[in-house]
C-alpha cells in the first residue's frame, strides 16, 4: 500500500510542477520549499546563502506558531553561521498561545528550542516574562489559578504572572438553561459594563459563527450595534440580497422569486399590495410589467414605480453594452438610484459583488453560474462601526478589550473529515499511514493510521484548551464565561467545545442565572421597508462630459481594444514577444537606466519566459522566442536613441490613455511612452516587427512608416485635443534593426 501511495504522491506532484510552470505560478508552500532548497536544505550550503549572506540577526515573533516547514527555512538561514561571530537570534513566543495547528503550526518545536537553550549552531539564553501589562490583578489571579491546574503536569513550562495594574476586574462564570436565555444575558452585561464605564471597549469572542445565532437578535432587540469582521456572510445584507436579486432577474426572464423581490427592492420600492398585483399578472414577471390589465390594476405611485424601472430597462436593451451581465446590473442598480440606498460600508459590499460578478461574466454572460453563487456565498459583509465587537477567538489574538464575553462554551466547533492519510515526526522520524478505511482494521497500516489518528486527536484537545487560555487573558477588567447546561451537570460539554475541554477546573466555578427569556419578543405582521420615493430621479453631477451626437455610443470592449487587434497580425508569437519586450521597457523607463545596465538583463531570461508563458507563448518555442525579446532590449539599452527615449525627461509616462470620439465611434488609445524634449511634445511607439529575410533594410522602413502613419496621426490629434500646445512630434523605434523614425 506504501509503495502504490508513494508512486501517486509522485505522479501527483509531478503534475502539479507542470501546472505550476504552465502557469508561471507558485502557491505559497512552494515558495517556502523552494527557497530551503535554494539555502541547502542542511545538506550542503545552497548557491543562494553564498550569493547571499547578509543577514547577521534574526528576529522571530509568535515563534509558537511557526510550521515545520518555517522551522527548517530558519534553521538553513543560521547553519554557517559561528557561535562567537557577532550574528545573533531573537525568538519571542507562548507556546500556551498556540492555535494555529490547522496551519501546521507544531509548538513542539519552540518548546524543545526552549529546553535546548539553543538554535542551529548558537547558544541561547532563556527568560521566561512574568509582568501582565494587560488585566487586572482579579482577572490575572483567576487565570494563574485556572491554567496552573490544567497545564499542570511534568513537562509544563507554565509561568503565572505578576499583575502591573492595579484597576478593579472581575470573572464571572455562568450556567443558563437556554440559548434565548443566554442571548438575553450577554445584553444584561453588555449595558452593565457601560453604565460603569461608557467609553470602553467590549467584545464577544466566540469559535464559530453559530454560536451567535440567539445572540446576534437579542443585541438587535436591543438597539446594541455589533461589528464583527467575517461574521455575516454578504448575501445576507439587505443592500447586497437586493442586488443579488437584481443579477439573477436579469440573468432569467422567469426568475420569479428574483423578479419579485427586485420590485420590494429599495431603488424600486413597489408595496406588498402592487407586487402581488404584477405577480398575478402574468407567471414571467418582466412581461406582466408591460401588460395594460396589470398596470390598470396598480396604485398611482405603484404605476409610476413600475414605469421607472421598465424605461431603465429599455435604456440597458438599447445600450450597445446591454448583452454584458455586469455592465447592466452595474447600470441599471445606479440608474434605479441604487447609491442613495446604502451607507459608505454597504456600497463597499456592493462594489465587492460587482467585482465578482466581472471575473464570472468574461463572456458577457456568467459562465458558470454555481460557481459565482459558490462564491458569493463565501464572502462576508465589512464590518460596521459598532459599540461591541464581534469575532472568533483566533481573531483575538493579541487584542485587549475593557469587558470579553465568551459565551456558549458547551458548543462544538467544526468538525473534519477523516483525512485520507495521517503523518507525524516522531523522535525525529516522519512516520506516514494511509486510510485503509474498514477492509483491514488489524493491518500494521491500519493500527499505524488510528495510533497517529489518536496523537493528531491529542492535539486539537491540547489546542483547545490553549485556545481557551487566550481568550480569557484577552480583558483589561471583565472576563464573563457562559455556558448553557445544568449547574448540577458537570459532565456536560464533548471533547470538542471548549467547556469540554476546561470542565475540570471550571466545574466548581460555575454559578446560575436565572436568564429571562421572555425578554425576546417577536413581532408580527408585515415588516416596512425604507425605499425611494417613487419620483426619485438620478442625476448627473453639473461637470459630467457628454459627447454631442453619440447615438448611445458607449465603447464596447472590442472598441476598447482595437488597437491590439490592429497590431497584432496573424503572429500570435509575435504578438506576445512584443507584449513580453513592451512590459520590460516600460520597466525600464520607470526604474530609470541607472538602475539597468546591459548585463542586468542576462539574468532576466526566467522573468522573460515566465511572462511569456502567462501570455499563452506555445512552451517549446519559448526559448527562441524568449532569446530575441532579450536581443531587443539589448539593442535598446545600447541603441543611443534607445536610451534616449528611456531617459528621463519632463513630463513622461507610461501607457498614457487616450481616448474620443471620432466619425461616429469611440478610438480608445494607449501611448507607449511621452515626454516633453527640445521644445516639443513626443510620442514613441515600439515597433518589435523583424526586417524579413532578403528585403531591403530602407524599403522595410517606409513599409513600416506607410502602416502606422494614420495612426500615428491619430495620436496627434488626441494630444492636441487634450489640451498639447506644444509641437507634436510622433516618432517609432524599431529595436530589430535599432532604427528612429520620426513621422
């Protein structure tokens, strides 16, 4: 079994080189791995520490979070290093701080750091910091005294602080019988602490975000405003449900539920009374719009709400951008008076759904529409400015707050599937086992996989309880723990809720509380909605540019680029070696030609082909095709007007955009490079075409010249347009034969 999954593990990595280099790509494991081998693994001294070694001190914080694999990268940076030679290393942790396993952080290591006293080749010395700058002297007491117990045992290196403040404080641990009655609680203590002290911060720190689901409507109830950072998912905004509502209705005629609340929207604003009438109009909504017998059947605000929308409809089939999913929901949300609906964070959220909805609308349509739902669903609202924070205790890492409430301690956080494979570094040995699921539970692979199972199963229940310590060492005054159980149960709480896990030196500290769960109440009937008014009108701001005669000429994206596709021949190699040579001048130009002698560029051939590839380069013409892009900028850097065009001059730029609208289209422009030199304005364009074999070097020139003359002068005239008043002297380049040509 062994050999088969080493074989695949093989084949699998394989793969996944070739995808890395199809496109010229790496995640960021690889990035660390590879910058190991490029030190010497321990092995021997890599190329990189020789080229390379300057680094004389290491500074490493949060050490008890580090990887095996960020151990080793260190480890690898220090292993010439002497131990009297003036280099030194600084590690800063709490290996009772560690919770990040699910990224492969292993505290082990930090702890035997700690127990060795030393790192690679240098001696260390060990100070253990007992002052608590943070609590009070009631939080850091009851914290000694907990933690003390439950980390208690023959390898604990658990220290109790020393409090430095001298500010009252508070720790409270309390049992409830119901959710409904625990939500009413966090309110009672929320608006105790600021009646206390108004001015101070106070946080809710919870695992999951399930665990808020009595507790989020009890602080709505009462008026408490939350913030939370990747606490509500997006889609569950009321801003963002509109819009996302509006996309699916213009994405499906017969999307009913989408085009119904669409019309409830609060750009549209129809009552209940108005969109009942439509949806019995006619079973596809958009139709029942236009249908005599149904706008008969409206209210007059009711028929001037749906006479708004259908003519911003009209408009978008109109627009010569109407078949692009994302131009038209954008248009048609504004249009509709969409921005006069949201706050400055709620238009964030917004434009945040629109960006998404263009990666998934390349074609104009969306391409894969579970994918942009799948998508959408993963995002979360930005937080809003609120009294009380809201955020899972891994976010809390490092924060202080005046007042920390860490409620439902009896609820599990997730739970994962089991792995297809275990592995560990036991005494040094890395130890693998398959999942052989239930064929053979006695096979030595299967016992292997349960007893690393039991050791990985050990662990989350040790980083659980660590995880328990940060949060309750995150106050500066009041610490309330609450848990829903039986003040009599103390076996209440799995192995995997935090109460499970801190059970044992909890038990004797919990206290009842009556919650009052009446407290909730649920009001009926139909909920109103804020919403335009039904004459609302978008205007235009007073300096908006409008070009006369445009006959809805908006660009549309094969407009935008013509230009690309005029220069771009049937040489799809071509094209790419002259977008690969147009990215590297353009980088040349901004860094300045000090910063790029001739002999920088020889070792830029993996840039080149890296670029190459991305644009699509056919990979086993790359090393030609990467060659000549270097020849060119070759030729340039030692051409004398090369370098002149790259040299700095008054008023330069980069891929300056020029855009109007001429003989009844637009002409949508992007300049190489202009600069202001000698009196004049200039406009160089690159030209990377080749002289073709056996063609005069002269009549290739005026071929060229004939070419790109028109559109050389269409340059000019939209300088001038501008605003240019100086002289405007259009001019090309052409590196394959280092010739100027001023036009």
């Amino acid at each position: 079994m062994m050999e088969h999954l080493t074989l695949i593990m093989r084949y699998l990595m394989a793969n996944l080189m070739l995808a890395f280099d199809g496109s010229a790509t790496v995640d960021f494991p690889e990035v660390a791995q590879r910058a190991i081998l490029s030190l010497g693994a321990g092995v021997e001294i890599g190329d990189a520490l020789l080229d390379e070694d300057r680094v004389c001190h290491l500074l490493v914080d949060e050490t008890q979070d580090t990887s095996p694999g960020q151990y080793k990268l260190l480890l690898c940076l220090v292993q010439a290093w002497e131990p009297d030679d003036g280099r030194s290393i600084f590690m800063c942790g709490d290996p009772y701080q560690s919770i990040y396993l699910f990224r492969g952080a292993t505290v082990g290591q930090f702890i035997e750091t700690e127990k060795q006293g030393r790192f690679g080749p240098k001696e260390m010395e060990v100070y253990h910091l007992r002052v608590n700058f943070r609590s009070s002297p009631a939080i850091v007491e009851w914290n000694n005294k907990i933690y003390s117990e439950l980390f208690a045992g023959p390898t604990s290196s658990f220290v109790p602080s020393v409090p430095f403040r001298s500010n009252p404080g508070q720790v409270t641990v309390e049992a409830l019988l119901t959710p409904l009655a625990e939500g009413v609680r966090v309110v009672s203590l929320i608006q105790d602490a600021f009646k206390v002290d108004p001015s101070q911060s106070v946080a809710i720190l919870v695992r999951a975000r399930s665990h808020l689901k009595f507790i989020l409507p009890a602080l709505k109830q009462a008026g408490i405003q939350a913030s939370g950072t990747d606490i509500d998912p997006i889609a569950e905004s009321d801003p963002v449900a509109e819009v996302v509502s509006m996309i699916k209705a213009l994405w499906h005629q017969a999307d009913k539920t989408s085009w119904l609340a669409l019309l409830r929207s609060a750009f549209v604003g129809l009552s209940w009374e108005d969109t009942l009438a439509v949806s019995r109009g006619h079973s596809v909504i958009p139709a029942a719009l236009r249908m005599p017998e149904v706008l008969a059947s409206l209210t007059p605000e009711g028929n001037a709400r749906v006479m708004r929308l259908t003519e911003a409809l009209d408009g978008l089939e109109k627009a010569s951008r109407g078949d692009e999913l994302a131009w038209k929901a954008r248009a048609l949300w504004m249009g509709l008076g969409g921005m006069s609906t949201v706050d400055q964070t709620e238009l964030g959220d917004v434009k945040t759904v629109f960006k998404l909805l263009g990666t998934h609308t390349a074609t104009g349509d969306l391409d894969n529409p579970q994918a942009f739902f799948n998508a959408l669903a993963n995002l979360y609202a930005s937080p809003k400015a609120g009294v009380v924070q809201i955020m899972t205790l891994h976010k809390a890492k490092g924060l202080e707050f005046g007042t920390v409430i860490i409620p439902s301690l009896q609820k599990n956080g997730g739970r994962d599937d089991t792995p297809l494979f275990h592995w560990r570094t036991i005494n040094g040995r890395f130890f693998l086992a398959p999942n052989m699921g239930t064929e053979d539970d006695m096979s030595p692979e299967s016992r292997l996989f349960n007893y690393l199972g039991s050791r990985v199963k050990a662990d989350h229940h040790d980083e659980l309880e660590r995880l328990g310590y940060v949060g309750t060492t995150r106050p500066i005054s009041n610490l309330h723990l609450l848990a829903c159980k039986d003040i009599e149960d103390e076996d209440k709480g799995s192995s995997n809720s935090l109460l499970g896990a801190l059970k044992r030196v909890l038990a004797n500290e919990f206290v009842g509380v009556d919650g009052d769960a009446d407290q909730l109440e649920v009001v009926g009937g139909v909920p109103s909605k804020a919403r335009l008014d039904a004459d609302h009108f978008v205007e235009l701001p007073a300096d908006s540019f409008i070009p006369a005669a445009t006959n809805e000429a908006v660009p549309t994206e094969n407009e935008l680029h013509d230009e690309l596709r005029e220069g771009e021949g049937n040489d799809y190699r071509a094209k790419v070696e002259g977008i690969v040579y147009h990215r590297f001048v353009e980088i040349i130009a901004k860094d300045g030609l000090v910063n790029w002698p001739v002999s920088k560029l020889s070792g830029k051939g993996q840039a080149v082909a890296a670029l190459m590839r991305r644009e699509g380069y056919p990979i086993k013409d790359i090393p030609a095709g990467r060659d000549r892009v270097l020849r060119l900028l070759t030729t340039t850097l030692e051409s004398e007007k090369g370098r002149w065009i790259l040299s700095a001059h008054d008023q330069s730029g980069q891929e300056v955009q020029v855009s109007g609208y001429r003989n009844g289209r637009w002409v949508h422009r992007y300049l190489d490079r202009t600069f202001v030199a000698d009196g004049a304005y200039w406009i160089p364009d690159w030209k990377t075409a080749e002289c073709p074999e056996g063609m005069d070097v002269e009549a290739f020139l005026r071929a060229i010249t004939s070419r790109y003359q028109q559109k050389m002068e269409e340059y000019r005239a939209a300088v001038i347009d501008a605003g240019i008043t100086l002289p405007v002297k259009p001019c090309l380049y052409l590196p394959a034969v280092d010739r100027f040509l001023e036009l």
